[in-house]
C-alpha cells in the first residue's frame, strides 16, 4: 500500500510562485520514479514532471520546462515542485505520483502509478 500526501496549494496571483510538496508513505522507492500531473477543469490530466528515485534524473513535458523545477529528498519521501511565474492558466488540481515513468510519441506517460488525492492550485489575474 502506498499513501501519497501532497500539501501546498492555495491561491496566488498571476506572476507569483508556489512549492508543492508531496510525502510518500507505505513502501520504498528505490525502483520508481515520483513526480506531477495537473488537471484543469473540463481538460485531461497532463504530466508535468518526474524525478527517478535513485539517480536524480528529472523528466518534464516540453510545455512545463523553465517555471516548474521537480526535486526530491530520499531522506524524507518527499519530491516537491516549485512553480514560477504562475499565471490563470495553471489553475488546476495538481496531483503527485509514483510510479515508473514511459517515454512514446513525444510525451511522458505514467500507466501504473499511485496517486495522491491531489492539491488545488487557483492563480488569479
């Protein structure tokens, strides 16, 4: 059983800055990666990034490279995403993942993952 607690959330305004945490509970993670998906109202569910658990490595969307950072810290099962410059358009529940990461057809895709019960992030113009 893994539980996956994410935090952080809140409303700012166009041009702030937000950190989302993430806090994994239940199992070890030295095999998967950790990581970010987004869902706006009305639209699906998008991958931000992900970071493997072992080596660091980072994953992003093309679209979410340069105002979303993903880090992790192994000694506290935890990854976080630090948003930059946010503006209305990142109005959506953000939601962390575990889970190993694919790679097809230009974008990233995480089948089998575990899901927290997400976190809303509102921006106001």
């Amino acid at each position: 059983q893994v539980k996956l607690v994410e935090s952080g959330g809140g409303l700012v305004q166009a041009g702030g800055s937000l950190r989302l945490s993430c806090v994994a509970s239940g199992r070890t993670f030295s095999s998967v990666d950790m990581g970010w998906h987004r869902q706006a109202p009305g639209k699906e569910r998008e991958f931000i990034a992900a970071v493997s658990w072992i080596a660091g490595s980072t994953f992003y969307a093309d679209s979410m490279k340069g105002r979303f950072i993903i880090s992790r810290d192994k000694a506290e099962n935890s990854v976080y995403l630090q948003m930059n410059n946010l503006q209305p358009e990142d109005t959506a529940i953000y939601y962390c993942h575990a889970g190993a990461t694919h790679y097809n057809g230009g974008h990233y895709y995480t089948p089998d993952a575990y899901w927290g019960q997400g976190t809303q992030v509102t921006v106001s113009s």
